[in-house]
C-alpha cells in the first residue's frame, strides 16, 4: 500500500488496524508463556501418573518450561510489548512450571515408591519429604515475588539475586531425566530430600548467579561460535542424561562457590586496609 492510499483511509480505521495489529503482537510473549503453563500442568500430570517414563516425560515437559520461559521476554523486549500484565503472567506461569511441577515430582520420585510404606521410618520420610518439596514451593513464590519487586542485582542485568527459579527446578528435573528410577533406597531419599530443601534456600539467598542476559544473542557471531553452539546442542541432545545433570550442578554450584571466593577476598581485603 503505498502513501496516497494510506491517507485514502479515514483515521479511525486505521487507528483500528494499529489497535488490531499490537493486540496480536502482545499475544506472541503471552503464547509462549501459555506454553510454559502447559509444560509445568503436563509434568504435574506425569508425576501424579507415576512410572519411570512418566517421571521422565515430567522432566523434559520442565525443561521445555525453561526454554519457553526464555523465549517469551525475549520476544516481548524484541517486539517492544512488554507490559505489567505479562510480568505478572509470567511469574504465575512460573510458579506452576518452576514451583509445583518440580516439587511434587521430587516428592514422588524420591519418596513415593520406597518399599514398606507402612513401616514408621517410611512414614517419617514421607513426612519430611512433604516439608521439604512444600519448602521448595514456597522458596520459589518468595524468590518470584522478590524478583518483581526488586529486579535483577545491583549494578545491572549481568547477575540475579539468589539461584534462579529455572535454574532450581532444572536441578531436579536433571536429575530425574537422568537416573529415570525412582529412589528405592532411604539414604538416597534422605539426600534427595535435602537436595530439594537446599535448592529452596539458595533461591532465597542473596547469592548472585549469573543471567546470561549480557550475551549479544542478536548480533553476529563469529562462524567458530555458532559450530560450537551446534555441537553443544548435538551433545546436549545424543548425552543429555549426563550433560544435563553436569550443567546444572555447575552453574548451581558455581554461584556458591563464587560467592565464598569473593567474601573470603573481602575480609582479605578489610584486614589489610
């Protein structure tokens, strides 16, 4: 359409066709929170059903959560649709994919089919797995509201405040994607249980841990970079019972000890001046 017939339209239908058009660009960050949504009810789903496979249709239904909920405020900053509404959307979704899902199929993978669930010690275990997951939900819903009200670190948009809730529930999720079984053993449950209590307390901690949002992802790239990238995916995709498991350990453990490392330089520091 060229100019001429751009003013042939009266005003208010174009103001209509405006009014259209950003109302389906506001719905491309909202479908892939919907999709995020989906995932998180799907693997709540999975983990309710049970079973090796079902735990581990759960885990991957959360790591397709993680990659949708990095999608959609790309896609809003990029479309320039960002807005309240979709923030506030976004952290429900979140607490449903990154909160619940992760929760309760930590419960039933790791406590769930441990045998002689009538004995006391069993039941005790189950008790403290329900204390603990409910501790892991409430640490999520914490940590999402804080983020809201406060945003990322001071000093920029290079470092969250506490481990991220993706990054919480792509522990768990890791970690049933790979050994698939579920824990028959009360030791391993114990551990499990204690595993999912201390990730609920490093997203509450003032730990800072890096976004990645930092990253040029929209500039280009050196041609070695992106054949790398390839072969992380081809790895990711052939290995991900290990490569999985590997990265979210590290970049979990990575914050923690970073953190140690830069208090332990401050009371160098402080001694010495």
């Amino acid at each position: 359409m060229n100019e001429i017939e751009q003013h042939e339209i009266p005003f208010k239908e174009r103001r209509l066709r405006s009014t259209k058009l950003r109302r389906g660009i506001f719905l491309l960050p909202s479908m892939f929170t919907v999709a995020n949504l989906l995932c998180g009810y799907y693997a709540v789903v999975a983990s309710y059903m049970g079973g090796t496979d079902q735990f581990d249709h759960a885990a991957k239904a959360i790591g397709f959560a993680i990659l949708f909920d990095s999608l959609d405020g790309r896609v809003a900053r990029m479309t320039g649709t960002t807005s309240e509404f979709g923030v506030q959307f976004d952290s429900m979704a979140d607490v449903v994919s990154f909160g619940v899902a992760p929760a309760l199929m930590a419960y039933a993978w790791g406590v769930r089919s441990l045998p002689g669930q009538d004995t006391l010690a069993i039941e005790q275990i189950s008790q403290l797995g329900w204390i603990c997951c409910l501790a892991f939900l409430i640490c999520c819903a914490w940590r999402l509201a804080r983020f809201n009200v406060q945003g990322m670190a001071p000093g920029g948009s290079k470092n969250f405040v506490g481990l991220p809730t993706p990054a919480a529930a792509g522990v768990i999720a890791a970690f049933v994607h790979g050994f698939k079984t579920p824990l028959h053993d009360e030791r391993w449950a114990m551990a499990w249980l204690f595993l999912t209590a201390a990730l609920g307390a490093l997203m509450t901690s003032t730990i800072r841990y890096y976004s990645f949002k930092d990253v040029p992802w929209t500039r280009r790239q050196p041609s070695l970079a992106i054949v790398l990238l390839c072969l992380f995916v081809a790895v990711v995709w052939k290995y991900s019972e290990i490569v999985l498991i590997l990265f979210a350990s590290i970049y979990t453990l990575g914050g923690l000890v970073l953190q140690i490392v830069r208090s332990l330089r401050h009371r160098v520091a402080s001694r010495t001046a």
